[in-house]
C-alpha cells in the first residue's frame, strides 16, 4: 500500500504524485504517463510526440536543453524539414501547413500542402490553398498578386475607404481585432462564424475571433450575448467598437457625451481620444477615422504621406523604415542599390548600414537594427555583454530591461519572460510567484497559502504564521518559517516533506524539541534553528533527519539534553551547542551520531560530564570547548581546543617528573632555611639589630614562597590522574586565589627586602661619614610600608572587579606572571609588577654592589698587603658575585621573557613551566644561605670548635657590629682618640690615619660578607 503522497504503479512500485504524467517513465512500465490529460498546445508552440509543448526555437537545436524528453523534438532535423522564407530564415515543417503562414514574405511554409479541392477552399497563384472564408476579407492572402482580394467590391463586405483603409460592414462581416498600427482588418463573413475554425488570424493575442464565445452558457449574466449567437465579455458593450455581426453592442447605448475641443478629438462613431492622437499614424478610433481626411498642413522639415496625409520628419524619408501606414515614405527612393558601408558598420540584407554595436541586438525601438531585421540572423556565435544584456539561446542580445516585460523579445525561444514574478495563490494573492517559488515574506499571513503544483520553494519568513499543516505539500524542497513566532513543534509535524531539503525554523520562540518532531525528513540537508529560546532536547527529537550534515544550536537556552536525543543522525558530521547553559554532559548524551567530526561546546556552564561522553563519537576529530579537560576524555581528536596551559596535562598538574620533585625540594629547602634564619637571627638579635631585623623580613617573605610552593605540590598530589577532570574548580577555587596571593606577596616583599638590605650596605660603604645609617625605629617604619605595599599589590586582584577577573587562576599553579603570548584579564598589571617594579629593584641592587665592591677594593689596596689584599678581595667578589647573580638568575629570564611576550614572540610553554617553578623560587631557597646561614657570624657560633670561644665571639661580634650602627660617630671618636695618643709626632698622625682607614675597611668587609 503506497503513501498518500505516492501513486501505485500497475507493478506495485510506488512513486511520488508529482512523478505521474510528467512526460517520463518512473513506474518502470510506462503505467504512470497513461490515462494523461495533457494542457492542448499554445499557437505557436511545437507538440512533442508524448504531449509535451515546448517554444519553437528550441526545435533541432542539437540540445536536451528545454526540448522535449523524449527528444522528439530532435527527430526530424534534416534540410528538407524547414521551409526558407525570402529573409532567409526556416519554418520546421511541424508549422507548415496550420493555415497561418509564418514565412510571410513568400508563404513558403504554406505551399503544396494538399490538393485544395475542397468546397471551402481555395487555390492561390503560388500553389497556396486558403479558406474560402479569407477570400474578400480585405486581408491580402494570396501573395504578389492577390487574387483572393478582386473583385470584392459588389459583395459589401467591407468598404476600402480611398486612403486605403478598410472598415467591415456591419450586418455583413464581423470586424477581428487588429493591431493600432493596422490599416487593414480581417472580415469574417457571417456564414463562418462559429464553423469551428478561426478564420482571425488572432494566434491568441487578440482573444476576440470569429469562434470567442461560441460555446459559453448564453444564460450567464457576467456575458453580452450577440445576435450571431456568440457571448462575449460585458466590456464590449458600448465601446465604440462593433464586436458583433450585426453592432447590437453598440445599440442602446444612450446619448453620447461631448468631446472637449480643446483637447479632445472626436471619432466619427463619437469616441473621445486625445487631439494629439489625430494623424499620428496609430488608430486610436475604433473606427479608424482618426487617421482618414488628414489635410493639416506639414511643417518644414517635414514630408506628407502621399495617400492618407500625415506629416512625419523629413529624415523618416527614405530611411529603410516604413512609418506612413501607406507606405509612400520608402516609395521613390534610390537606396535600391547598396552603398558600400563603412568599417565599424554592418551591412543589411536590404542594403541598410547599421552601427555593429546593434549587431544581433534585439532594440527597444524600431529603429535599433536593420529595417528588414536582417542583423539578427546567424547569431548563434555572437558574444553578448553580460553586464547589461541578456542572452537569448539564438545568440541575440536583449536589454536588461526587455526580461519580464510582457512581451517576446527572445524570437521563437520566449526564455526572456521565463522566471518572471506572477501570481500562484488564490488564498494569497499579495504574495509573488517566481519561477518554483512563492515569495510571501513579511506579507501578514497567518497560514501556509495555496499554490500552484509547479510551486515547491516557500518564502514564508516575517509572518505570524501558526497553522502548520502541510498534510498536501510533500512537493516541498525549501520552507523558510523564520519569524513567525512559532512557540512550540509538534512530534511528527514535517511527516509529509519527504522531499524537504532546506527548513528555516530561526528566530522563533521554540522551547522544547519534543521526540520525533522531524520525523519524515529524510533529503533535510540544511536545517537553521538559531535565534530560539530552546531549553530542552528529549530524547529522538532529531530522529528522522538521516540526511542532515550541520546541526546549528547556538545561542539558545539549552540546559538539558536527554540520552539519545541525536539519534537518527548518522550524517552528521557538524554539531554546534555553544553559547548555551548546559551544566553536564552525561553518558549517552552524543549516541547517534556516528560521522560527526567536528563539536563546539563553548560558553556553556558544563560542571559535571561523563568520562565516556565522547566515545559514542569515535570519528569526532575536532573537538572546540572552554577548558582543557574536555580534551582529555577526547584524546582521539586531532584538534582539541583550548590548548593545555603551561603546567597542565591531562593526568596531573605537574606533568614533568622534574618539576615534580623540584617544586618539593626548593619548597623544603625554602621552609627549612628560612626558619632556621628566623630562629638564629630571633636569637642573637641584639647583634647588629637592624641588619638582622632587615634578614628576618626577608626570611618572613621567603617563608611564604616555600608554604605556596608546597601547597601547589599538595595540590599536585591530591588531583594526581585525575586533574583534568577538577582543573576549572581548581583554578576558580578560592585556595588557588590564596595560593596566587601568597607567591606575590612573598615575591614583591623579598624583592623590596633585598634592596632596602643594599641600600643599608651601599649607604655604611660608601657615605661611612656623611650619612647616618639607618635606626631601628626608621628602619621598623620602612619595612612596614614594604609589608603594607605587597600586601595591596597581592590584594588587589582578589577584589570583585572584571578587570582582574579570576586573576590569579589563568594557570593551574596559579601564577600571575605575564610570561606567555596571551592576553588575559588584568595583564597590563601583572606586567607592571612583575617586569616594571622587578626590574627597577634588579638594576638598583646590581649596581649599588658593583659600586660597593669597587669602593671596597680601593680601600683595601690603601691599607693592606699585597697577599691579603688579594686573599680578602677575592672574597668580596665572589660574594658579591653571588648575591647579584642569585637575583639575575631569578629575575632577568622572568623579565626577558617577559618583555618578549609582551612583543609577540611566541615561546615554548615548557619553558615558562620551568621558570615559574623552579626559577621564581630560587631566592626563597638561596637568601637563607647567603645572607644568615654562610655568615661567619652563623658559622662560628654553630661550630662545635668555637663553643668554648662562643662568648666571646659573640661578645667581639656583636661589639664590632654595634660600632658599625653608628659609624659615623665612633670613626670620629676613634680619629680623636688616635690624634691624642699620637699628637706631639708624625708617626702618631701616620698612625691615625692609618688605624682609621683599617677601621673602615674592616667595616666593608662586614657589611659586604654580610655579618
């Protein structure tokens, strides 16, 4: 049993309605093109041999393009199948013989047709046989001579008027319909009206023959009824013209309205026509005596029409065209012999030279080619200009403007009024028909409208449209509802479209995708639901859609789709679900879906998602998301997006078993030295208490970083395997946040520690004795405002503000340096404190020792030998090498690559791993050892050797380093005291001089070994 949709062949096999009289076999035994009621064919157009009616000028055109499809139309192609008029061109012997000739120069096609004994014919001179109904109509049919004309006058039929205008008389012949430009009408005599042949050479144009009306209902009232028995339209009636035999049309009428002489002209049957229509060589009068008695004088310039008296330009004289409806304006002319033409002209048939521009050209005017139309022959070659012109399939040109216009410019072919706007639906007749398609877009519909079978593209977009009843357009191949404000979809709604391949279903206001809703799609390639306010997809919704290759799902509100919602999908192989509000995706979720290669689930909320989501897409190989993990349970993609950042894998945090150890070790080592740095120096803290007091800040600081580094290796083991899977919980959690507050705060502080520590060393070194070191009580003042600056430099990005929007959590070991290509929020901060600030704080440190190490050799050359002098300044340099070095090792590869991000260059991320965490650090786990743990002062009260000394030490040490707090003062009282001991000799002022300098070297040598 075949569909509703579907017609039953004689085998059984079923096939679509539309398939059935169609011209082909599609039952496979010719069962569906029987019993076919064919249209009859249009005058003029050639009968295939199923049926089928095509134009003319595709006819042995050695092509399948719009000719018949069983190629009749290619059968009969020989030469002897084409008559040749006088102008050259060819009548296909289908048209010979129809009574009409189309060769109307010599009646080529008419001739020898048949023996023409008939009683209702006759036989012309030249062999052509004519009806007896044409002979005496005024209508000359017997060519050169015509003899069906003479003789007429004693019948009455019609009345030659002596300007050569024919009027039929009335009673005696009915008048056809002419042309304005016709001086001649056809008169049909009353004994062949109605005979079943039309004898007005009409060919349609002119729907009022002899046979109109002949067989209508005489009861219908919207009709005239004629006295000769035919029914004609109601318009005829009193419209100056006689349409019936006898002119009852035109009785009855009621007294005739006067003519305005000022502007008016009036016809002799009392019609009105504009005064400006007298003798202008058209016939506005029905009875055409707008054109007789024309006397009116002509102007200079102008030449008169020798019968009938109009005046036309002196120019129009001789110029090939005929413009005087007698035809005397090309009498008496000398062009008979060709003149040769000139080099950018082309050369008529009758001797006309013509522009080659208007070569094969089809003009809008007359006047635009050759007068016998001879340019448009052979121009099959020709190249028209496809910017303004179109092509017709003879190769002549038309104007843009000539497509669509109502008339047949395209000779024999039509093709240039083919696909033009027209009407199609009787329930909606505002909308426009073109071609296969019905446009009603924005038209105010509210259902889908009626159309022409033929019609199979629906424009129905900005309507309110809410019956969606399609049960009887199964022809359907495009649909576009978009903006109908369409609330929601019914499960088998599109059934019957079985041939459907593009739906546009966007800016609607569907929420749910109920199961089943596309079934009966299965040709749907393109299907467009963006712009919806979607929530949920149950599970079948798109089954049915077997062809679908992009599924668009963008910007809705989906937060669920149920398991199995995809099935039925085996060609897709895009799906697009960003900008959504889904929060999981669960298993099942992409079953069905065995070709798609490409997924985007970006600006979602996804929180939970099944480990085995993506194995139901074994050929997904592209795969767009907001974070790395999706990745990670894709891991047969090809291409995976974002990209992991440079700490991240999809197993642990710190994928490299390197960094893995390193972060423990310098975590340790950072919170060991440090401690044990706080410890000592709490201890012996009345020992130089401002240098220590400065120590012990540092050490705080560093302390910090060893917490961060160990809470980040917490951390590491925690997520070990699973990471992926909490990365975007990790770095959004607030720990991270702490974790990226506590390394910053520790980094800048250490780094304002170091330099106000070199600042106290480059001040007792190079000014001994100009300014006063820093107190205790400055100095407690000075490194609070350290503590309070990082704090807000680390803070700052804690606050709720979109600029540093989760600033601390653009890495998953929650760092906030600028050390990569990319440009998240708050970066132009991160590089301000991390590249700026930093880098200031590096180059005062390296250049406060440089010059702390050059005072110190200069003082050391003055008051030592020479091999102390090297012993003692090898020491300076390397420790001081050592303290610049650890902070260049630190901060010049953070600063430089840096500064390269931030000009673009495109690093390795495996680098920037290394450096956040195992250069950052460094300081954290070296400061203990240079400044406290590798001191003299450290070392000899932690040696077993010295304990017995250890008071002493310390006592000595600690009076030394007392003496360096104020050391302005006490080299002053030291200077005095020598002068005394040593005033009444020389040797006592050498002496002084001498003790002072040694004084001061020693106290660089303190400073800089960092006691």
């Amino acid at each position: 049993m075949c569909p509703v949709s579907h017609y039953k062949c004689s085998n059984d096999f079923c096939i679509p309605l539309d398939k059935v009289c169609n011209f082909i076999d599609d039952c496979g035994d010719n069962s569906d093109e029987v019993e076919c009621s064919h249209r009859k064919c249009w005058f003029g157009e050639f009968q295939c041999k199923n049926g089928e009616c095509i134009p003319p000028g595709f006819v042995c055109d050695n092509s399948s393009y719009r000719g018949c499809i069983d190629g009749s139309d290619e059968a009969e192609c020989a030469p002897s199948d084409f008559a040749t008029c006088a102008d050259g061109s060819r009548v296909h012997r289908f048209f010979w013989c129809n009574g009409w000739p189309d060769c109307t120069d010599n009646h080529a096609d008419e001739l020898n047709c048949r023996p023409c004994t008939g009683d209702s014919e006759y036989k012309c001179p030249n062999g052509r046989c004519i009806r007896k109904s044409n002979i005496c109509d005024s209508k000359c049919d017997c060519v050169s001579d015509c003899s069906d004309e003479t003789a007429c006058e004693d019948l009455n039929y019609f009345t030659m008027h002596q300007d050569k205008i024919s009027t039929c008389t009335v009673g005696r012949s009915m008048t056809c319909r002419i042309r304005e430009t016709d001086a001649i009408e056809r008169c049909i005599r009353r004994e062949y009206i109605c005979d079943g042949y039309n004898d007005c050479d009409s060919s349609g144009e002119y729907p009022l023959s002899d046979e109109y009306g002949c067989d209508v209902n005489r009861t219908r009232e919207d009709k005239f009824l004629c006295q000769d028995s035919r029914a004609l339209p109601l318009d005829v009636k009193c419209d100056h013209k006689p349409d019936c035999l006898h002119g009852d049309d035109e009785m009855d009428c009621g007294p005739i309205s006067p003519c305005n002489n000022l502007t008016e002209h009036t016809c002799r049957s009392g019609q009105c026509i504009p005064v400006t229509s007298r003798c202008d060589m058209k016939f506005d009068c029905y009875d055409k005596s707008d054109e007789m008695d024309c006397q009116e004088d002509c102007h200079d310039g102008q030449f008169r029409c020798r019968l009938m008296g109009q005046c036309i330009p002196r120019e129009a004289k001789c110029d090939y065209f005929v413009d005087c409806l007698d035809g005397t304006d090309e009498e008496d002319c000398d062009n008979e012999i060709p003149t040769p033409c000139l080099p950018n002209q082309f050369q008529c048939d009758n001797g006309q030279c013509i522009d080659i521009s208007q070569r094969c050209v089809v003009g809008e005017d007359r006047r635009d080619g050759c007068a016998d139309m001879s340019h448009l022959n052979n121009c099959t070659s020709w190249h028209c200009d496809e910017d303004y012109q179109f092509t017709c399939t003879s190769g002549q040109c038309i104007l843009r403007n000539q497509t669509c216009n109502g008339k047949l410019d395209c000779e024999k072919t039509w093709e240039d009024e083919d696909g033009c706007p027209f009407q199609c639906s009787k329930l909606a007749p505002q909308c426009e028909c073109q071609d296969i398609q019905i446009n009603c877009t924005s038209q105010g519909i509210s259902f889908i409208p009626d159309a022409e079978y033929q019609i199979t593209k629906f424009y129905l977009a900005n309507n309110s449209i809410h019956d969606l009843s399609f049960d009887k357009l199964d022809r359907l191949i495009y649909l576009d509802l978009s903006n109908n404000s369409i609330a929601s979809l019914a499960p088998y709604q599109f059934s019957y479209l079985w041939r459907l391949q593009v739906l546009y279903l966007q800016f609607n206001q569907i929420r749910l995708i109920p199961n089943n809703t596309f079934y009966g799609l299965p040709s749907l390639r393109v299907l467009h639901l963006q712009g919806n306010d979607i929530e949920i997809l149950k599970s079948m919704a798109f089954y049915g859609l077997s062809s679908l290759a992009t599924l668009d799902l963008t910007h809705q509100q989906i937060s669920k789709i149920e398991p199995g919602a995809f099935i039925g999908l085996r060609s897709l192989t895009v799906l697009d679900l960003s900008f959504n509000r889904l929060t999981r995706l669960d298993e099942g979720t992409l079953r069905g879906l065995p070709a798609l290669l490409s997924l985007d689930i970006r600006d979602n909320h996804i929180k939970v998602i099944g480990t085995n989501v993506f194995r139901s897409v074994p050929t997904l190989n592209k795969l767009l998301s907001d974070e790395f993990r999706f990745c990670c349970l894709a891991r047969h993609t090809s291409t995976c997006l974002p990209h992991p950042d440079e700490f991240s894998s999809c197993e642990d945090l710190m994928s490299n078993i390197v960094l893995r150890v390193c972060i423990w070790i310098l975590g340790g080592v950072a919170i060991v030295g440090n401690i044990s740095v706080i410890a000592w120096r709490s201890r012996y803290r009345r020992c130089n208490q401002v240098h220590s007091f400065l120590i012990t800040n540092l050490a705080l600081g560093d302390l910090l970083m060893g917490c961060y580094l160990l809470v980040i290796a917490l951390v590491d083991v925690h997520y070990r395997g699973v990471y992926f899977i909490y990365d975007s919980d990790w770095r959004s959690s607030q720990l991270c946040s702490i974790a990226g507050f506590i390394s910053t705060f520790s980094s800048e502080l250490s780094v304002f520690t170091l330099t106000v520590i070199t600042l106290d060393r480059f001040l007792a070194i190079i000014f001994p004795f100009r300014v006063r070191r820093l107190e205790m009580t400055r100095t407690k003042t000075l490194m609070a405002g350290g503590w309070t600056l990082a704090g807000l430099i680390s803070a700052l990005p804690l606050l709720k503000i979109d600029y540093f929007r989760n600033f601390y959590g653009r890495s998953g070991v929650c760092l906030a340096l600028h050390i990569t290509p990319d440009y998240p929020n708050g970066w132009e901060y991160s590089v301000f404190v991390f590249l700026v600030l930093n880098l200031v704080s590096f180059t005062t440190i390296a250049c406060g020792y440089l010059w702390m190490f050059y005072v110190a050799r200069t003082t050391q050359n003055a008051v030592s030998l020479k091999k102390e002098r090297k012993t003692s300044e090898s020491a300076m340099a390397w420790r001081m090498t050592l303290l610049v070095m650890t902070d260049a090792a630190c901060w010049v590869p953070i600063i430089t690559l840096g500064l390269l991000s931030v000009a673009g260059l495109s690093i390795p991320p495996q680098v920037f791993a290394w450096i956040a965490v195992f250069v950052l650090p460094l300081n954290a786990a070296v400061n203990p050892v240079l400044y406290t743990l590798s001191t003299t002062s450290f070392l000899k009260s932690s040696a077993p050797t010295f304990r017995r000394n250890h008071n002493l030490s310390i006592y000595q040490d600690c009076r030394r380093n007392h003496s360096t707090t104020n050391s302005t003062a006490l080299l002053h009282s030291a200077v005095r005291c020598n002068s005394v001991r040593y005033k009444n000799g020389d040797a006592g002022n050498s002496l002084g001089r001498t003790s002072s300098v040694r004084w001061h070297n020693e106290t660089i040598t303190l400073q800089i070994m960092g006691t």
